[in-house]
C-alpha cells in the first residue's frame, strides 16, 4: 500500500482554492501510484475557522464540498478535515472530523475526540468530542486514524481522561494516520517530534503525520509533516514552511528497522526567520494586496521589519518612508537610506517638524502653560503615523508595525502613532531577539547596516533620548518578561531567581497596566509559546500586580 501525504497552505473560507488543492493532490497521488492521499486536519474550512463555525452556511458549503471531492476518488483513497454536524439532540453542533473517502463515496467519518481549549485552541467552543472509537479497513489493512491533539495524551501531565488510541489499539490497527493543524512557535518543532515518537513506540506501530502550512493572519503552520516507523525513528520529513507532496511504500515503513534519514536539528532563529517571512507573504496573499508601507527610524525593529517584508513581498514592494524630526540624528536617515540602498527598497523623507508645530501651536491655548512631557513627545509619533496611513490609504498600501514584544508588553509605545499598522511582524519577538534575527539576516553580508545594530536603541523623540532612560537593559528586561509571560511566574518566583524585587514589581506592573494598548494593536505573527493576541486573555480594568 502506498500512502502519499499533502502538505498543503490552505485560506479559511476559500472553499474554490482549497478544493481545487485538496483535488489536485488526489489526482497526482492517483497518477503517482499511490493507494490514499492524506490532507490535514480542516482541510476544506481552513483551520481555524473561528466563529465562521456558527453560520449553517459555511458548514453546508463544507460538506457540498466534501461530496464534490469524493467524486474524484473512484481509485484512490483520500482522508480529508473538515467540520460536520452533530445529528445527536444533545452537546454541541458540530464535530472536527475526518472523511475516509474511496470508490466515489464518503466511506466513512472519523471525529475528533480530544479538544483543545487553551491557549490559541477554543475547540470545545464550537465542538462535541468523539466517544466511539473505530479502525478503518482499507485493502486488507487497518488503519487508526486521529485528529492532531488525540495523540497528545501521551505526556508527562496528561490534560484528558481519555486516550484515542488506547481505545484503537485493541482492534490490532496496522499504522496510524494523524491529520493535525500545529501552529508554530519557536518550542514546538521539538515538542512535536517528541509526542508523536512517543506515540509510534507506545504503541509499536508506524506512524504518518500530515500537517497544515502558511500563515493565516497571526497564527503561522510551519508543515514538517512526519513518517516514522515503529521505532519512533524518523523515516522522512516533509519541508518546513512551504508545501509539498510524497508517497511513501507501507511495507516499506513498517520493514525499517533503523532509520536512514539523517534528522536535521532545527536552528531556531532561522526557523523565526523563515516563519515571520511566510507570515507576511501570507497575510498579503490572502488579503489581496502585494505591496507594504513602513516607517523607517533608522532603528533596529524598523530595519527588521523592512528586510523580513522585502524577502517575503520583493525589495521593490515595500516603500520606505523616513520621517524625521528636529530630534532625529543625522546616522538615523543616513542608516535608513545606507539600507534602503543595500536592497534596492523605494524610500521617501517627509520632514515632521512643521506638522508637530502646527498641532502645539494649535493646542498651546488648551494645554494651559503646562511644561512640555509626553504629550508632545507623542504628538511627533502621532505625525507619523498620520502621514503613513494617509499614504496607505491613498496607494493602497497596508502598513508594517514595527513595534516589538519588549516595548508590546511594557507600553513603550504611541497609540496611534507608532503602534498604527494592519500587521505587527515582530510584535512577538523580544528586543533580544531582534538582535539575534538580525545578526543572522546579516551572516553572509552586510544587508542591516552595522551602525543599526551596534548604536543605543532611542524612540529621538527628546534631546539625547535613550531607551535605557526609561528601561531597564533589554537582556534583564527580556529575561523577566519571557519568566512572567511565557512560564507564567509570579513575582516572588522571578525575585527568587535573583532578579531585583523593585524591578520586577515595577515591569510587572507595566505589563498589567498597558493591557489596554496591547487591545488596540494589530495582529502579531505568533513565534512563541505565548504571544500576546488570542492565546493571552487579559482582563484591561484588573488590579493583579496593577
């Protein structure tokens, strides 16, 4: 038996290109000799579709589509995802199911038993569990087939009081099948491996893994879909971050006794590099638009965010626009330029000062002599990001956020100025991390001027301005925020690991109290285990460390 499995990008919603994807993977399975075609969890929807889950429509286009597709498999099996109706007049509306579809017909449907509901995860919101429990039969072979998290009840810290496959073991499958829609975080490729190794030697038996890639908007599914043998060794590995297709011999999986591929270890700043490039071409994609706006400070988060678009939309696609101040330092437009040149990026200078004069002078009246603080400081911000989005809406650009995680969490930053944007591209990624991610865009030649990365970061919103005026160093910072917002540590926990108790119960306290900024930003490509958005739920009015 051959068994092929398509790593797909799917757009939720887009039942047209996904049918036509999910199609042509049959038909290409079928010319290549394969006997199934194994597509991902949601393959028809997209994953994850959200509350479009409450509108019949979308439901009944997905199963129009199911009927379209089994047409097309008269002589190869497919396994496709897509959500149906509960018929039961009890529990919720719809399963997370997989349809085994041979010989022109549904032949069977396989739900989803275990359903995450942390995190990034809110299945239980639109999903009733599994509780009947059924290999497939298919050409002499039995097959065990699970939905993503049903194989994840293998951990130290089981989160479920059931385990799919203990329930299918008994009925003497003869390899699993997975269909799974894994985001990406920087933590998860490992993860992952390790569960579903765990799983292939728990329970002695072969395993094939299919994932969902792309980007849809926030969340980032970075494929590497998995054959292992029953060792738990890898047989193969499909590519990361892209789509692709391979058929493999049954016979020949279950006769690996040892492993011939050579696992590659993954380098993880390249793998938030490869991500955050996918995202953004994604986002773009999907929305119909091709070309990016950004303001570029002559910074580090600015630079980033200008090369990472670059690579993922084209040099000539990203319009870089300089917009100094009386404050800005002649390197912060000299560096911009240096950069725009070294990758051949459109670029403007649209001096800010007269249009910060004009706003004091019409304020000075209703600011009542009150000595100059924050508020002109954000006036500057608040200018340049009214003259971006005028530029965005005149050209139809969307505009690149360029706000990192570090500033993201404490509040360093303008509403409506610098924190304006349709997309945050590193809105997950820790000043720290900015560096590292640049250091290797750089690990070949100089794209990042060296003065970029090298000089003291500065918002040069006031004479001789340093973040460092206001921040701790970035490398204590981050550490204390990675402790509090990833590991979810409370502030003795982060005071017995050495740090300075008025430091931490003060940046605590910025996090908390700046929950109001973080609503109103634009999504953030996740890259981590906790990024701010829909995995991190915060009341804004709370007191906790307030």
């Amino acid at each position: 038996m051959k068994i092929a499995l398509a790593q797909i990008n799917y757009h939720i919603g887009n039942f047209e290109s996904n049918t036509s994807k999910i199609i042509d993977g049959i038909r290409r399975g079928e010319s290549e000799g394969a006997d199934i075609v194994v597509f991902s969890e949601m393959a028809i929807s997209g994953y994850p579709p959200r509350d479009f889950l409450e509108f019949s429509d979308f439901v009944n286009q997905c199963q129009t589509v199911l009927q379209h597709i089994a047409k097309h498999c008269k002589k190869v099996a497919a396994i496709v995802g897509l959500p149906t109706y509960n018929d039961r007049e009890k529990g919720k509306p719809l399963y997370n199911s997989a349809a085994f579809l041979f010989d022109g017909k549904i032949q069977s449907i396989t739900n989803k038993t275990l359903l995450p509901n942390y995190d990034i995860f809110d299945e239980y919101r639109y999903f009733e569990p599994n509780n009947e429990f059924k290999v497939i039969d298919f050409k002499g072979k039995k097959i065990a087939l699970t939905i993503c998290e049903d194989l994840w009840n293998v951990q130290d810290n089981p989160l479920y009081t059931v385990n799919p496959m203990e329930e299918l073991i008994g009925q003497y499958p003869d390899f699993m099948i997975n269909i799974a829609a894994s985001p990406f975080n920087y933590h998860q490729t490992k993860i992952r491996k390790e569960v579903l190794k765990k799983n292939a030697r728990q329970y002695n038996l072969p395993l094939f893994y299919v994932n969902h890639v792309g980007a849809q908007t926030e969340l980032l599914f970075d494929g590497g879909s998995l054959v292992l043998n029953s060792f738990g060794e890898t047989i193969d590995e499909l590519n990361y971050f892209e789509e692709d297709f391979r058929i493999y011999e049954l016979d020949e999986v279950i006769d690996n006794k040892q492993s011939i591929y050579n696992e590659i270890n993954r380098i993880e700043i390249a793998d938030i590099h490869d991500a955050l490039v996918m995202g953004i071409r994604n986002y773009f994609q999907k929305l119909g638009f091709t070309k990016a706006i950004l303001g570029l400070s002559g910074g580090i988060d600015s630079a980033l965010t200008a090369v990472l678009a670059a690579e993922a939309l084209g040099s000539k696609n990203v319009y870089n626009v300089l917009l100094p101040s009386k404050y800005s330092s002649d390197h912060s437009i000299s560096d911009s330029i240096k950069l725009a040149h070294n990758l051949n990026m459109p670029y403007d200078i649209i001096k800010i000062e007269d249009a910060v004069n004009t706003f004091e002078q019409t304020l000075q009246p209703f600011f009542k002599g009150l000595p100059p603080d924050i508020a002109e400081e954000n006036i500057q911000a608040r200018s340049r990001g009214l003259i971006l989005m005028a530029l965005s809406n005149k050209f139809g650009y969307i505009l690149l956020n360029t706000s990192n995680k570090s500033e993201a969490a404490v509040g360093y930053g303008t509403l409506y100025g610098d924190m304006n944007g349709g997309l945050s591209v590193i809105g997950d990624v820790y000043k720290t991390q900015a560096y590292e991610l640049s250091r290797y865009i750089n690990r070949d030649k100089e794209i990042i001027p060296e003065n970029i990365i090298t000089k003291p970061p500065s918002a040069e919103l006031r004479p001789d301005q340093k973040d460092s005026d206001s921040l701790p160093d970035y490398d204590i910072l981050d550490e204390i925020l990675y402790q509090y917002i990833e590991k979810r540590k409370g502030p003795k926990e982060i005071v017995d690991m050495g740090f300075d108790k008025p430091l931490v119960d003060r940046v605590l306290k910025l996090v908390n109290t700046n929950e109001y900024k973080r609503y109103q930003t634009p999504p953030m490509l996740r890259i981590s285990t906790k990024a701010f958005g829909m995995g991190r739920r915060m009341p804004i009015v709370a007191k906790y460390l307030g």
